[in-house]
C-alpha cells in the first residue's frame, strides 16, 4: 500500500457530484482499517497530506484533497446486524445501498436526508440530516466508530470506550482520523405514507409551528418570486398496515420528467433568458399535482436529483425561521435576482454532538440552491447575512463564507474540538486549505 503514495505515479484527476471543487491528487484505495494505517504512516513519514472522499457529494472544499485522495470505496458493505438492530457496515457503503439492504433483513434508519448517494462516513462527516420535529440527524443514530488515527492506532470507539472521541467524531469533518466503519442503531422497517402538496408561503409563516409538527416529517420548497411553496408530510405507519405506491407511470412522470427533465429545461432556460425566471418559477410551482402513497420509508424519504446545482443551507434556531424566510422573501422582492431553484426548509431535534448544526437546539434548516456552475453572488449573501443574524450554522457540506473565528462563535464546545484534533493530527496532515479555514491550522502544520 505505501508504494502507492510514490510522488513518482502519474495524479488522478477529481472533481465533486456539483463539479465546483476539482484536483489532481495520488489516489489510493484501502481495503481494511490496516491498509489505511499503513497509507497514514507512510503519508506521515513523508510530510504529505491525506484527504478521504466517500462521493464527492459535498459542495464546499471539504473533501478536495491538496495532496493524497484516500478513496472509501473498498470499505463498504455490512459487517454485521444484531438482533436487536445494531448494524455494522463499512464506512465507504451508500446510504442508497444500506437503505436496501437494511430492508432485505427487515430494518431500516429512523432517518434519511432527500438524497441518498452519499458514503455513511462522508454524510456523518459533514452533518447530513433529514426533516422531522422529534428526529436528529444521521449522527444521533450513530453508536461505534471505527477510527484510524494519524499515528495509524486503530481505534474503536463508543459512549464507554474513548467517550470524548465517538462524542466528537460523529460529525468529525474527517479531522480527527480516517472512519473505516460505523455501528448505527436500525429500527425494524417501517413505511412512510406520503402526502404531497400546494400550499402558500404566507400560510407557511403564520402557522409554522402547526405546519412543520404537522406530522412526523415535513418539509416544504418555496418557489421564489411566487408566493407558492409544495409542502410534503411523510407519517411513519407500520408495514402491516400495507403499501400503496405510486403505479409505475405515475412515479415516471413526476419524479423523472417533471421533477428532473422538465425543471432542467426550465433552469437551462432561465440562464439563457433571465427575464423568463419569474414565469418558469410560476410554472414550476403549479407543474406538480397533490399526490398520496404509501411505500418503504428508505424510498419516500429520498428524491432523485438528476439537475445539478450548487447548495448552501443555514441551520437556525427553530423559533427564527419565520422571521428568517420572511427577511428572505422581501430581499428578493426587492433586489433583481433570477432564482429559478426552490428554497427548502426542515427540521431537526436538538442533539448533543459538538460540532453538529443542531448541537444544543432545536433547529430549522434554510438551504437555496443555483445551477450547477453559476456564480452564488447576491442570492446566497443575503441567505448568509440574514441566518448570521440569528446565530445561523453553515452545513459543513455546502457553501458557505466563514472562518474559524466565525464558527467559533457559534459553536460553544468549537475549541474542545479544536483540542482533540490538535492532540490527535497535530501536523494537519489530515487537513486541506477548507479545513485550515473553518478550523484554523493545525498547531504543527
């Protein structure tokens, strides 16, 4: 495995799903937690930095590697599912493929996030979450880490075993060590009845509280320049109850010609016309009709997203939002942006994970979107200056504009883990420049 960190061999060429972040770096592939130590001593001995990549799924730099690219697909698949739904799989696996394996043996996640192409390790790394009043993000699920760290000790870690570790490196960002598996808490399956559709921002705003506890998960897209938002409420009902899935025509129409072919014409359209964006937002606002189902929950919680886009999302305090969406709203009435994605809004329950967007309150999340290669400019400025107000926390996955000093304030346990990672990587050679940033150097880097 070291001779595949000779600066000899020719780089490989990387680029994320939004293609904003590209390099060229010496890519290696271990197989095991042992392979990953041999490639960390071997990086360590050679002064070189080691970046891991699960999909490549994030917007922001957090995965570009300055150097060494230690790729997780060979770490992947289920190790092991007790009985009572303590499952074990490689830190490389999809959340797609574990939704459906986990289903085969008749479990499944209490939560997902609306999509689902990303590594276990990569989504707990940056913080990913679903929607839901009572639910946390993918971190609260997480009971074990297998860890390697920078001195290539492996490390097994859990509430009892290196407590102040697990605590931390359930969202870890990828700066405390290598994630080589994870041990999450399933639940047997379950479906979600799923209810979809027309409702108002104006509504939204005046009765969030009522909307957003509707049921178990909710979530809502505003269509900027309209007044219109597509609201969907998922309830979780047990599989005896039964299914009742879209018919097969049903689910094409909308999720791939509406939702995928057709909105891509309408943003290719908007970025060769501006002008034409407030119409085709009209448009796409009223394309989907309301529509009921009944499936498994693995494949209601997550949408296709085949248009590509730049995202940034602010979690803040759940009582804010109103007033946060409602700022949002009248900037864009009065500025001259063309936004042709909709701005999505969740929930998440407050958790005790230290560098989580929801650690210590309960939590709204904001995300606006723009095409993929399109400049964020004004539109996600304001987003950003506008959740800053309230405290707002920047997804460590999407874009974003602060710095250590920033992030600090609104994180009250950031130097605790700033004091683990300056313990466990003390050179940064697990860094790269967007860690330096939000994290600030590492003490002997």
């Amino acid at each position: 495995m070291t001779e595949l960190l000779d600066r000899t061999a020719g780089p490989t060429r990387w680029r994320n799903w939004a293609g904003n972040q590209r390099a060229e770096a010496t890519a290696v592939h271990p197989g095991s937690a042992d392979e990953v130590a041999h490639v960390l001593t071997a990086a360590a001995a050679a002064g070189r930095r080691v970046r891991p990549i699960g999909s490549g799924h994030s917007f922001s730099g957090i995965g570009r590697p300055d150097d060494v690219q230690l790729v997780c697909d060979r770490l992947a698949g289920i190790r092991s599912l007790t009985d009572d739904g303590l499952v074990t799989v490689g830190a490389g696996t999809t959340l797609h493929r574990l939704g459906a394996e986990l289903l085969r043996r008749g479990w499944a996640l209490t939560n997902l996030g609306d999509i689902d192409r990303q590594t276990v390790a990569g989504a707990l790394a940056t913080g990913t979450h679903g929607t839901g009043a009572r639910f946390g993000g993918l971190a609260t699920q997480v009971r074990g880490i297998e860890l390697v760290l920078p001195s290539g000790e492996v490390l097994v870690c859990d509430a009892e075993r290196h407590p102040e570790v697990f605590a931390a490196a359930r969202v870890g960002l990828g700066a405390l060590g290598v994630v080589t598996a994870v041990t999450l808490q399933a639940e047997p399956a379950f479906a979600l009845r799923a209810a979809e559709g027309p409702g108002t921002l104006t509504a939204a705003l005046e009765g969030f509280e009522e909307l957003m506890t509707s049921t178990d998960h909710v979530e809502f897209y505003w269509f900027p320049h309209t007044d219109a938002t597509l609201v969907k409420r998922n309830t979780r009902v047990p599989l005896a109850d039964g299914l009742a899935p879209l018919p097969r025509w049903r689910a094409v129409w909308d999720d791939e010609v509406l939702a995928n072919a057709a909105f891509a014409g309408v943003v290719a359209a908007g970025r060769r016309v501006p002008a034409l964006v407030p119409g085709l937002a009209r448009f796409s606002a009223k394309a989907l009709a309301p529509r009921t189902f009944t499936d498994h929950s693995h494949r209601v919680f997550v949408s296709r997203r085949r248009v590509r886009f730049l995202e940034m999302e602010y979690a803040v305090p759940r009582a804010e939002a109103p007033a946060v969406l409602a700022e949002l709203r009248r900037v864009h009435e009065v500025a001259d942006w063309r936004a042709a994605f909709p701005v999505e809004v969740r929930l998440a329950a407050a958790d005790d994970v230290p560098l989580s967007t929801a650690s210590g309150r309960d939590t709204a999340y904001v995300a606006a979107h723009i095409p993929a290669g399109a400049e964020p400019g004004a539109w996600f400025a304001a987003l950003e200056r506008i959740a800053g107000q309230v405290g707002g926390r920047p997804h460590w996955g999407k874009l974003h504009g602060l710095d250590a000093a920033a992030l600090r304030g609104r994180y009250p346990r950031f130097d605790a883990f700033l004091g683990l990672r300056d313990r466990l990587d003390p050179g940064g050679m697990l860094g790269n420049e967007h860690l330096d940033r939000v994290l600030g150097p590492a003490p002997q880097s």
